[in-house]
C-alpha cells in the first residue's frame, strides 16, 4: 500500500471482532480509526499498532455504555445524585 492510504483490520474485542479503517490524519500525524458497524466508536493513535488498542477500547466502550442505557431505560440500572458507589456489573 502506499503511504498515507486507507487500512482495514479485523479488531478483537472482549465482545467480538470488528472491522476497523484506519485513515492517515494529515494534521496531527497518526491515524483516525473507526469501527462502521459500532455507532460512536471513533479514536486515534500515534501509529496503526496504537489506533489498533485505541479503537479496541472505544468499541468496547460503546458497547458497554449501550448496554448500560438500555438496562436504565428498561429500569434495570438507576443512577442518582447521591451515589457512592458504582453498581459492578459481572
């Protein structure tokens, strides 16, 4: 590939694998990376090794978060002001 072109990979999670495209960013140097089949799940990295962890953990990250908004609005979960603690999810 040439430099400064478009990548693709399969990204492994702790929930599954996903593709992810790596896009060079011009300006900050690094890549850009995004998952098109996780809403949201979009980071950047210093280099495609660490875009690769980076768009990892943001996938998990909303997949986690529409896990947890799906179970308050079903009211599974509910948070309020006064919290202490956070509820720990097995």
């Amino acid at each position: 590939m040439a430099k400064g072109s478009i990548k693709t990979a399969i990204v492994k999670t702790q929930y599954g694998s996903f593709k992810a495209v790596f896009e060079p960013e011009i300006d900050m140097g690094g890549y850009v990376a995004t998952a098109p089949k996780v809403q949201g799940a979009v980071s950047w990295g210093k280099n495609l090794s660490h875009a690769k962890e980076m768009i990892a953990e943001c996938i998990e990250g909303a997949i986690e978060a529409r896990v947890i908004a799906e179970a308050v609005k079903e009211g599974n979960v509910r948070f309020t002001a006064n919290a202490s603690k956070m509820p720990v999810l097995a």
